[in-house]
C-alpha cells in the first residue's frame, strides 16, 4: 500500500507534539498527552524534542494505527475540544505551561473552529449598506495590500487597489536576486487562513512566494479591483467634503480619483539605501543595488565587489561566488548569524502529506512554529538594568545566547582563523538584524577566490573601491547590498491632511504613528507595517499585517456603526503610546547605545521596531476604541 508507505515516511518526518495533538482532536482520546511524551526543547535545536528514542517509536507505531483508521473512513471525533483540554494541549505542544494571559491569544491564532477574530464582522443589514456607502484606496499590491483587499471585500467595503508594478507580490515581484527567499518559516510566512502544505521549501525562494501571491490574488478575484502600472503621487484631504483626493500617474497620464480612506500598504523597505561614499556614481562599469538586480549582467568571469553584508548580501553572495573570477565583499560589521541548518531544505513528501490529510495537524505545527519563535525568544534580547558584562551582551541570557551563536560561526572556520574576528559580531545579538546560517555563507567567504575586507572604503573610483588604508580594489562590477531607507516612510508619496498639513513635515525625518496605523491631523489615512511595527527576532510581520487590517476595518466598521464621515486619533492617545513606545525600546538589545543599525533613524531614535509582545500587539488591535478617536459628523463639520 504505496499510502501506508508514505504515512510511514510521514512519521519519521512529523513534529510528534503537533502530531499527538492533532490526534487528541481524530480520535477524541486525550491520553496522547502522556507524560512520557511531553518535549523538552533546546533553544535553537530545531529537531529536538527532548522525547527519548523508544517513546518515539512509541508514538510512531500508535499513531500509525490512528492515522490508518481514518483514512479507511474513520471520523474526526473531537473537533472542537472543551477549553481545559485545549489549554492542556497547547501547553504540552509548547513544552511548558503558557502564561495565563496569553490563552486568548493563542486560541485565536490556533483558529480550531476556522473562525478568528481577523475576520471581519459586518453580518447586520444596516452595517452592510452603510458599509457599501464606503470607497477606499489601497496603495500597493503585495502581501498587505492584497491582504487589505480580502478582507475590505469580505467586509462588503469597495475598495481599489493602486500599484506601481505590473503584477501583484510588491517586495517578491522587485526583488529578483540570486538566492532571494523569506527568512521566516513559510508555515508561518503564509496568511494565517490560507495555508499552504504543499511549500516545497521549509524558507521558499522568490519565484515561489510570489506564485503563492498570485494565487491568493486569482482565488479572491483582487486582479479585478487592481490597477497596475500606476504611482499615486499624492493624497490630500478634502475637508469640506471628507473625501482623499488622490493624483495617479500611469501609463494613460493622469487622473484624480477620490476616496473616504486610504490604506498605505508599501511597508518599510522598498526604497534602496545606497551608502554614503565619496564617487559614488564614479563607477564606469556596471553598478546596481541588489534590489534593482542587472540580470543583463553577465558575472562570469567578472572581478566583483560587493558593498555591504546584511540580509540580502548572504543570500546572493553564496550563490554568485562560484561564477565569479574574484569577489571583494566589504564589510562594516558582520550580522549575527542564527544556526538553521534546514535553511535551504526542502520540505520532506512525507511532511506535505501529514500536513494534507491528517486533520488539525497543519494548526498545530503553525501553532508550534508561532509559540517557538515569538514571546518564547523574546527574553533573550530583553537587557537587564544591572548587566555589567561588557557591550557585547545585554543580560547573561542574551549571553548565553551569543555564546552559542558565536560558537556556531567559529565551529565553521577553524580552518580560517584569519575569519574569525571578523565574522563573529561585537554588538549583542538582537542589536542589528540576524540572518538564518546554515553554512553556505563562511564556506563562501573561505573560497580561493573570495576575499571579506573589513577595512572601511575611503571612495569609488571609475576603476574600483579603495579602502582607508590606499588599496585599491579593481572591479568590473559594483553590488551594493545595503539595504534600504526604511526610516524614511512613504518617501515617494505627498500626504496633505487637515488644513493643507504636510505629513511629512508633521513627522520632521522622525516617523510616528498610533499603533504604527494613525496620525493625528490626518482622518481616515492608514498605515500597515508602519512606525514600530517591525519585529526582530519574534514571529512572522504577515501576523502584524494581520492585526493592522483587523483594526483598520474595524475603524472602517466605526465609522459605518456611528455614522461620522472621518475618524482621526487624538494627539494626546498618539502622544502618550508613542512615549511609551520609545521608552520600552531602550530596554532590549537593538535599543543598546553601542549599537548603530537602520532600526534607528538619523536622531537615534528607534524608529522600526515594536518594543512589546505579539500579545501586546494583538490585544490593542482586536478593535478601536472610540474613546481614542475624533469621529466627525456631517453636522458637526457643516457647524
């Protein structure tokens, strides 16, 4: 029986806790939640469940038999468990009691019965047509604007979605670089309602996510709601009539179309950053930054220089190392680089198929994923007051942390000690970005014909790079891999709102919004992965687009219920969150004084990162509270 084959193979594969979990629903037994059978984890041993060998084979040889008497016709018979059983089982998947406050939270994410509180909820007759009444501009068609776009059509709210590209994907149509994929689990990198068991990666490449955005945007029926090829110039709030008047230019010219909300879906890092270097632009041969890669490019052969080593740069340069004749990578300071060795593995068939047919297991092992790399990392990048270790650690958990990291990357080039002061970091991890390793990225830099130079760049020359120290370094192509101007939000985009106010000048190069969604003096314009919305080292940012839209249709939902035309934040609700924003940041480890990084904008100030718990995130985003808003009628306007 080829099917028994595969379940055997399956097995081998699976994630017992999810497994047992999942089975507690298929047979209605609760005891697979043996003691004996509970894991033990080891922070960033991925496979390690701590369950002894002859309990696996255990667990293998039950649930083989419980799984067989399903597909031989058998029924689910504990859909939807009683609560004290689903917090005993979400406790034995996450290996430990799950604090108290976090129960709602995570049965929401877990979604047993196919229902969250993400889902828009507009089901009375006068909601539905009010909420007709409503037109709102999306900018941008990539994981949040295709997002927005599903849940404005399920909330019934007509909506069109405006894009300067000729497809859907946003940052996976742009960018096309070697190696390009997400860093983030795609079990988790996925929509929380559209799952998808069939990633042949367990982190996929660009040309697969973006099929997987395609996809999403053909079953939902967005194309039809798009327009592409198009910029919005501009939006400006009518105030008389409580419309946003926006200007597009697209391959017709240009047009004036209105709006009673806009939703900037663009995020943080779609505008390249190039470095701040004397003869920049000196270069005679080909020069590009990794997300406007040259495919025309022909690097064969070449003398290469690579500028900058953050996330993109490890992926492409292991790719583009081996074709290359010489390749200079010049390098600031390195990225701590997190061990995943199934970086670039792919899913195991025997995984897809648990994933397809055996009910529940698919939201365990999300559910899994989500526990494990949320608040459960958090507390090792949390810095103590008191820690007087040195500037290379912000707790002696954050240590123990770099001790293991920093083990892991000089285990890899102990055959190169020349490498190992300059490929292990001094900051604390969490202070910049990390990057998942699984080897490729030291074995390229230990190649005969791939040389990490740390001294810092003095110019560009027509010819080349030269270092501080008066070396120049021939090129016959330029890489930059430096990242973006992420501080610099909705730079490509004029926003006036109330009494001509200029957002950008409201922000002074210092971005800020409510809940990283709203600003004061600006009714009815919204923001996803905006100010302080960005996470480090905990959970997927397809989460926080998530809880954005949650709340930004339900502000929608507000203005529909209450009848009021604009709803704006109240400066004091703004101010105070994001005092209290810049106050928490100082407390973890990107946050640290002797760390630069572009989570900090040109005053210091970080301005990317969301210094709480997901749980925090999550809670403050179920809906708005009309207590923190202005909602402005259209008699109160008139007077």
């Amino acid at each position: 029986m080829a099917e028994a084959a595969l379940l055997d193979e399956a097995l081998r594969e699976a994630h017992l806790p999810a497994l047992l979990a999942a089975l507690v629903q298929v047979t209605g037994e609760a005891d697979w939640l043996r003691p004996e059978w509970a894991p033990t984890y080891t922070p960033l041993a991925r496979n390690d469940t701590g369950i002894p060998e002859d309990e696996q084979a255990k667990i293998r040889e039950r649930a083989r038999a419980a799984i067989l008497r399903l597909l031989e016709g058998g029924e689910v018979r504990l859909a939807t468990p009683e609560p004290a059983l689903l917090r005993r089982m979400m406790d034995f998947v996450a290996g430990a009691p799950i604090p108290e406050g976090y129960a709602d939270f995570l049965l929401d994410e877990l979604a047993i019965s196919g229902r969250s509180t993400k889902d828009p909820q507009f089901e009375q007759p006068r909601l539905k047509e009010a909420a007709r009444k409503l037109k709102v501009l999306v900018i941008g068609a990539g994981m949040s604007g295709l997002l927005t776009g599903i849940r404005l059509s399920q909330a019934g709210i007509p909506f069109e979605i405006v894009d300067k590209n000729p497809d859907v994907g946003g940052t996976w149509f742009e960018n096309t670089y070697p190696g390009c994929r997400v860093d983030n689990s795609n079990h988790m990198y996925s929509y929380s309602f559209e799952p998808n068991h069939l990633w042949p990666q367990h982190f996929s490449t660009q040309p697969v996510l973006l099929s997987y955005f395609r996809g999403i945007a053909d079953k939902y029926g967005l194309r039809e709601h798009i327009r592409f090829g198009t910029l919005v110039e501009s939006v400006t709030w009518d105030e008389a009539r409580a419309v946003w008047r926006a200007e597009l230019v697209g391959a017709d010219g240009r047009e004036t179309v209105e709006a009673n909300a806009v939703v900037s879906a663009v995020g943080q890092l779609n505008r390249p950053r190039y470095p701040d270097i004397e003869g920049l632009g000196e270069f005679q041969g080909p020069a590009f930054h990794s997300a406007e890669w040259r495919h025309d490019v022909d690097l064969a052969e070449k003398r290469v220089a690579v500028i900058g080593t953050g996330a993109s740069a490890y992926q492409f340069v292991p790719e583009i190392a081996p074709e290359v004749a010489q390749l200079k990578v010049f390098q600031r300071t390195p990225p701590w680089g997190l061990p995943v060795p199934h970086y670039h593995e792919d899913v195991p068939e025997g995984m897809k198929w648990l994933l397809e047919h055996v009910p529940y297991y698919d939201k365990w092992y999300r559910f899994w994923l989500f526990w494990m790399t949320t608040e459960g990392f958090l507390p090792m990048v949390k810095a103590d007051p008191s820690w007087n270790g040195g500037p290379g650690a912000v707790s002696a958990e954050n240590a123990m942390l770099r001790e293991m990291a920093a083990a892991a990357l000089a285990a890899q080039v102990q055959d190169r000690p020349d490498l190992v002061d300059k490929v292990i970091p001094q900051y604390p991890v969490g202070g910049k970005r990390a990057v998942l390793d699984n080897g490729v990225w030291l074995a390229a830099l230990k190649r005969p014909n791939v040389e990490l130079v740390t001294e810092r760049i003095a110019r560009v020359t027509p010819g080349g790079v030269v270092t501080a120290d008066g070396t120049e370094h021939e090129a016959d192509v330029l890489i930059y891999g430096t990242g973006f101007q992420a501080s610099n939000f909705l730079s490509y985009l004029k926003v006036k709102g109330r009494g001509g106010r200029d957002l950008h000048e409201a922000w002074g190069g210092d971005a800020r919004a409510y809940l990283g969604v709203t600003t004061p003096g600006f009714p009815n314009f919204f923001l996803i992965y905006g100010p302080n919305t960005n996470i480090v080292v905990n959970g997927s940012i397809i989460f926080f687009s998530e809880c954005a839209v949650r709340y930004i249709v339900g502000c929608l939902k507000l203005l529909a219920e209450s009848g009021a035309r604009a709803i704006e934040v109240k400066q004091a609700v703004h101010d105070d969150f994001n005092r209290r924003v810049d106050e928490a940041n100082q407390g973890w480890a990107w946050g640290s004084p002797h760390v630069s990084s572009w989570y900090k904008n040109q005053f210091g100030r970080v301005s990317q990162n969301w210094p709480f718990g997901l749980i925090d995130y999550w809670r403050a985003t179920l809906a708005p509270n009309p207590e923190d808003f202005v909602l402005e009628r259209e008699t109160e306007a008139a007077a």
